[in-house]
C-alpha cells in the first residue's frame, strides 16, 4: 500500500474552527474522489488532547511532540483569536518545531490569520500572501518584507501557501487537490461539498453580490440578483428602472448614490468578474463574450484590458493554465 500524504493542521485554543474543518473536509473528500486512501489528515497541538475552538467547539489532537516531522507533505496553520495566536507563538519549543515542519514539507502555509504566525517565524520575508482582509493592513505593518494582496482569496507562492480566511482554506485546498490530481477530480470535491462554484485564487474577497447585500435597499439587493441571471443580455437603464419599481431618473439617482457608481459601469463590474471566473473554463473567449452580453470578442477584450490592464488571453495564459491542458 502507498505511503498516505500527511496533512498536518495546526490548532491552538481559540482557532476559527472552519479554518480546520474546512481544508480536512477537502483532503478526506478527495480520498474518497479518488476511490483509495492518499490523504491523511491530523490535528497537531501543543499538548494534544481536545482544544477548544473560538465557537465553544473541541476537536481532538495530536502533541506535536508525537508527530513526525519527515510524515508530513503539507503544514497548514489556522487563524484564530488575537490571544490564541499571541499564546502559541509564545510557545516557543512549538514554534521551533513548525519552523522545521515547515522546512522539511513539500508545501506550507496558513488559513486565515495563521499568517502571523508564519510572519513571526520569519517565513513570509519577500512573499506574496494574503489573510482575511481585517487583518491585511496589520500584516502589512508588522512585516513590512512581505507583500500582502488584500483582495485574493489565496496565494501560492512555491512551497508557500496563503489564504484569506474561513471558507477560503477550502478554495486553497481544492486547488492544492487539482494540482495533484487534475482539475476534474477537484470540480468533484466542489460538489460533494455542494459549493456554489470552485473559486479561484485570484477571485476578490468581495464579490460585487456580497458588497450589494451589505450597502443595498431591498430593491436593489433584487435586482443585483436579477441581473446576475441575465448578464448575456442587452440590460439597459430603463429596464433596470422598471426592475427596480422607479422612474429612469430617480433609479439612476438613488442606484448612483447606494453603490458609488453609474448603473451601467456596475453592470459591466458584474460581466467582468464572471467573464474573469469563465476564462478558467475551457469555454472560447467568443463563447465567453456571448454569455455575457459582448457582441464580439474584441469588445469584450478591449473591456477586459481596460479593468484588468491585461488582455483575457493573456489572463488565461497566466492564470488559469487547466483551460489548455
């Protein structure tokens, strides 16, 4: 039989439990994806036994003192509450053992707020990363070697992986898969897991749907999702209006002032951002422009390159590889 990959999450008392439970969901459906054992997943703390999440709820673990360092393929650690992160990085025999864990493994990397830790270790010295976006500005301060992108929702950089936060440690964790394993069997985790879509890294932690529910009047928290289903459309201000119950001048009016921008230049945000998620498809770029609303082709590049700074090829190109292979 196989030697299993050993996924080492690292917990400590007050870890935001789903920065666990997600990435260990994530590698034990693959297993079960793949039809035969590849992944084994084990929590390691400190003193082992049952730690205490930052929701009330303990999960058990293993002393890192009984881990073996050369098991281990991927060290992932969790994000938590400020004292909980303060007290294990206090830790210092434990933090001495992450540092070796981390050298030795094929991959490292944190979820969340984790990041501070391996900031503290000195592991982020001239890297790209992200953590959850509250927290980006205070990462950026106390290490100011480390370049940290507060709109991606995870960053590889080598052995190095980085994710924003909470359900984000599952994106990372199906990419990891799909490098492994191919893009097919990650699209079947995604749907085990029942996910709305397998998001990718560079998707923004603030899609322009959750920035909607946060600022929107009921009106408008409809028609944003209205629009979302007919972005393949002609969608113009007068239809909007009638969507919205308004008259064309006191829609633009007050749809201006909610979201700080002109309906149709939020519109087009709406198309971009699927158009960006489509690219990772294997969906041609006329196929693309059609599904959202671009007549041609090359007006949805000359859009794209505008928003982007880049032409779709060229993103694909760069970022979403799978849609040649």
């Amino acid at each position: 039989m196989p030697k299993l990959r050993q996924v080492a999450l690292i917990a400590f008392d007050g870890f935001q439990i789903l920065d666990i439970t997600g990435p260990a969901s994530v590698f034990s459906a693959a297993n079960d994806a793949l039809g035969k054992p590849y992944y084994q997943v084990v929590t390691v703390s400190a003193k082992g036994g049952l730690v205490t999440s930052h929701s009330g709820i303990s999960i058990q673990s293993q002393s890192y003192k009984s881990s073996k360092l050369v098991s281990i393929d991927t060290l992932l650690i969790a994000g938590g509450s400020a004292d909980g992160l303060e007290a294990l990085t206090r830790n210092e025999p434990f933090m001495k053992w992450i540092t070796q864990a981390a050298q030795m493994a094929r991959r490292y990397g944190s979820v969340c707020t984790g990041a501070f830790v391996l900031g503290h270790l000195g592991l982020l010295k001239k890297k790209k990363v992200t953590t959850h976006w509250g927290s980006c500005q205070k990462l950026a301060t106390l290490y100011p070697e480390t370049e940290v992108d507060a709109n991606a929702l995870f960053i590889n950089q080598g052995k190095l992986w980085t994710s924003a936060g909470v359900t984000t440690g599952i994106d990372m964790g199906l990419e990891m898969v799909a490098q492994a394993h191919g893009v097919e069997i990650a699209n079947v985790i995604a749907k085990r897991l029942v996910l709305y879509a397998r998001r990718p890294g560079y998707q923004s932690q603030f899609s322009p749907l959750l920035k909607a529910q946060e600022n929107a009047v009921p009106q408008f928290l409809k028609l944003v999702e209205w629009l979302g289903k007919r972005l393949d459309q002609n969608i113009d201000i007068p239809r909007m209006a009638e969507q919205a119950a308004m008259s064309e001048r006191t829609f633009y009016r007050k749809f201006t002032q909610c979201f700080g921008e002109t309906p149709r230049d939020y519109v087009e945000k709406l198309r971009l951002d699927n158009v960006r998620i489509l690219l990772s498809s294997k969906a041609s770029l006329k196929q693309i422009a059609s599904l959202n609303g671009y007549p041609t082709a090359a007006q949805l590049t000359k859009a794209f390159a505008h928003r982007f700074g880049v032409s779709p090829a060229f993103f694909r190109k760069l970022h979403c590889q799978e849609a040649h292979d």
